[in-house]
C-alpha cells in the first residue's frame, strides 16, 4: 500500500509539475504585454500539456501585441537548452495572434511527432501565425482551442515578426503563417538561422497577402517530406518568400511544392541539397528564380529508380545551379514541363519538355526499339525491350519514355545488359509501371 501511495504521489507531481510549466510560461508571455520590457526570458527547459498564445484579447476583438521571447538555445542545439517540450499534436505549440513585431529567438521546440494532426486549417505546427479569425473553419479549427475562435471577423492579422536561432522537431508543420484561411498580413517576416528535424513540411504558407517574407540560412535534416510548402493549407494560395541559404540532407523527399502563377514570385538561392528524391513541383510563371545552388539527387542505385521528374513545373528560371544525381556527371536528367531554363550548371544537357518540338537542349531521342504497347516490367523497376535489328544500344545507355501522341517524357531507366536483340533495363521510374502505351527512345548527347 505504501508503494502504491508512494507511485501515486510521483504520478501526481509529474502531472501537476506539467500543467504548472505552462501556467508558469503562458504568465510569463501574459504578463509581457504591459511590463516595461516586453521580454519573457525562457531559462529553462519546459514540459507543456497546452498551447501557448501570445495574444492581446480585450474581450472584445484581438489587438495588437508586440513582445520578445528568448531564450539560449542555438539553430545547431542539441536540445538541452531552452527546450519547449509538448505533450500533444493537435495544436501549435507557440501561436502569435495580430503579432506586430513579435520576436521569437533561442528556443527548441519539440512536438510530438511529425505524424500529429494534418488538417488544412489547423496542422501540429512549432510555431502558427494568426491561427484564429472570428469564426471555426470548415474543419473545425484546433480542438481544445475553439474558444479562441472568436470576436468579429477581421482580415488584420501580424507583420514585422522575427524568428531567430530556433529548432522545429517532430511536429507536422514547423512554421505556418495564416492557416484559418480567412485572415491575411503575415507578412515582412524574417526566419533566420532555423534547424528543423523529422518536419513533415518546415516552412509553409498559405495566402497572397504573405509579402516580403524571408528566410535566411535554414537548415531541413530529415526525415522531411517537403521544406517549403505552399497551396496546401488555409487558402492555398501563395505569397512573395524570399530564400537565401538552405542545407538540405538526411531523408528529405523534394524542396519545394508551389504554384506562384498569378501571383508574387519566389526567389530561392544558395540552396545546397543532399540526397533529395526530387527539386519538387514548382509551377512558376510570376519571375520566380532558383539560383546559385548546388542539388543533388538521390542516386538511382539508392532510390531504386529514377524519378519520374527531377522537377515539375513550367516557366521557372534556373541560374547558375548545379543539379546532378548526387556524384554523377553523365547521368542526364528529366525535368518534366520547365519552360525556361538558362546559365544551368548541368554536365549534360537535361530532358526538357516534349521530344516533339523541343530541339535546343543539346540532345536527341533516337527510337530504335520494336514498337511495343508495354514493356515486360518485372519486380524492382526492371524490364525488357526489343531492338531493331542493327540498332547500336550498349549497357549504361539512358531510355526515356514518352507519351504516346504527344511526346511529352513521363520516365526514365537505364540499359543493364543487352543479348542480341534483348535490352535489359533497370531503374525504370514507377510512372511508367501504370501507362497502357507509350514510345521509347535513347538518350544521345549532340
């Protein structure tokens, strides 16, 4: 009975030692808004079991608030310092509602898993601006926070906001500005010098009003599903970003998801990505510029094939960038629908649009091949094809695949073996797995 009473009184204190960490720093940031200083100094680490809000109610609407949290912890920490630690996944661990030059600085913010709640109005995120507006979204907003949905509807939400020297861990969405989909703003809003670790998407957006945002020196570690997402969440549209200096490694599917047609661009440069599955979609078309990076690709012998688009997109300018399949520098590569590509640091010219009438790349597409309406695809994107009698094909020669009637690349796999008349190929990309007919064709370089 006494050990019993004894485990009791440790579940008890470990609860209560719990709900007191958030009271202690949600008085704090409270507290902040009328002291002389503003600043909420976080000096040591906490275990929260609800989210914190900086905010500026008046019972009547959300005013503006302007307030400093700090603490010590470093982009590079290891998370012993200054540690927002959260017990749930249903919510933001940190929201600035109408913040007006909030800064955000020395804080490692740590979630419950990048698996949390994935909702297009209310995602798990490290830190959310202005996740409220006067009424619950279509999917009914943050659960246990439905109470902060209130106050009349206005479209005024934070500017001038600065998020420094933070981590995001395990939570859905690291940073997210607007995603009730209703309010806008969000907007001249720095992130500098951020790690993120096991983020499904690490910085998104997610309305036009979003101007002037930039992020500087951003490091994505893994496992990631994608670093900067846009037309996803809130009111999928997208704003003006401006990126300048991201390393990307350790399990990271594609750098980016947007369509900025329309509307402001996006300037991306000193990019350096490692062993990326692929550059993402990006469907530009408002000025939008990838600049001055290096990218590599996750090796087909790695990935198991090639991917049916190293990037999708159309209208999109490439400067002075290096893309390659990560130490490769004959392997061509297929960037599936970009209009305009120039002053790109490729080793051999990319796979660009559609055979048909695309002539200017420095390649061309024989098709030597028996016509055949499927090739013979077995197990582990392998497969085998029928040469024309006299046709030189040779072991490491590349094969793409086109749709049939319009000529436009829908994959690629690379030639293993060849006896007499029998091509061997390997790596063919999972796209082509699912098509009834298309035409194929070998890689020359001119």
């Amino acid at each position: 009975m006494v050990i019993r009473i004894f485990f009791l009184l440790l579940l008890w204190d470990s609860v209560t030692a719990q709900n007191a960490d958030w009271k202690e720093l949600q008085g704090m940031i409270d507290a902040a808004r009328s002291s002389p200083t503003g600043i909420v100094t976080v000096a040591r680490n906490y275990t929260i079991d609800k989210p914190l809000i900086i905010h500026a109610w008046n019972g009547e609407k959300y005013g503006h608030v302007s307030i400093t949290v700090q603490g010590f912890a470093t982009m590079w920490d290891n998370g012993s310092r200054s540690v927002i630690k959260a017990t749930f996944k249903d919510a933001p661990i940190l929201s600035i509602q109408t913040g007006k030059g909030v800064i955000i600085k020395g804080l490692y913010f740590l979630g419950g898993g990048s698996d949390g709640r994935d909702s297009r109005y209310s995602p798990y995120a490290a830190i959310c601006v202005d996740p409220f507006s006067g009424q619950l979204p279509p999917d009914g907003g943050y659960p246990g926070l439905k109470e902060w949905y209130r106050g009349p509807q206005t479209r005024g939400g934070s500017t001038g906001l600065r998020i420094e020297d933070c981590s995001f861990d395990k939570v859905t969405t690291g940073f997210i500005s607007s995603p009730n989909g209703y309010t806008q703003n969000a907007e001249i809003i720095t992130l500098q010098n951020i790690r993120s670790y096991d983020v499904k998407y690490v910085i998104v957006g997610c309305q036009a009003q979003e101007k002037m945002n930039r992020v500087i020196n951003l490091g994505a570690w893994g496992p990631s599903n994608c670093v900067f997402a846009f037309n996803l969440y809130g009111a999928q549209q997208p704003g003006q970003w401006i990126v300048d200096g991201v390393n990307i490694a350790g399990s990271v599917d594609s750098i980016i998801r947007r369509s900025s047609v329309g509307w402001g661009a996006m300037l991306m440069k000193n990019v350096f990505a490692e062993s990326i599955k692929s550059i993402g979609w990006w469907y530009a078309g408002s000025g939008d510029v990838l600049s001055e990076s290096l990218i590599n690709l996750k090796e087909p012998e790695v990935l198991g094939y090639f991917p049916e688009d190293a990037l999708r997109g159309r209208y999109l300018k490439i400067q002075d960038v290096n893309i390659r399949y990560y130490g490769r520098t004959e392997t061509p590569m297929l960037l599936q629908w970009v209009d305009t590509v120039i002053g790109g640091g490729f080793y051999v010219p990319p796979v660009v649009g559609n055979y048909g009438w695309d002539k200017l790349y420095g390649y061309s597409i024989d098709v030597p091949f028996e016509f055949e309406t499927k090739p013979n695809l077995v197990k582990n994107h392998q497969g085998t094809l029928t040469i024309k009698p006299g046709k030189p094909i040779a072991p490491g020669d590349h094969i793409f695949f086109m749709q049939n009637g319009d000529w436009k690349y829908m994959g690629q796999g690379e030639v293993e073996k060849v006896e007499g008349r029998k091509v061997f190929l390997r790596y063919i990309s999972p796209s082509i797995v699912n098509m009834s007919t298309y035409l194929i064709g070998v890689y020359r370089k001119k």
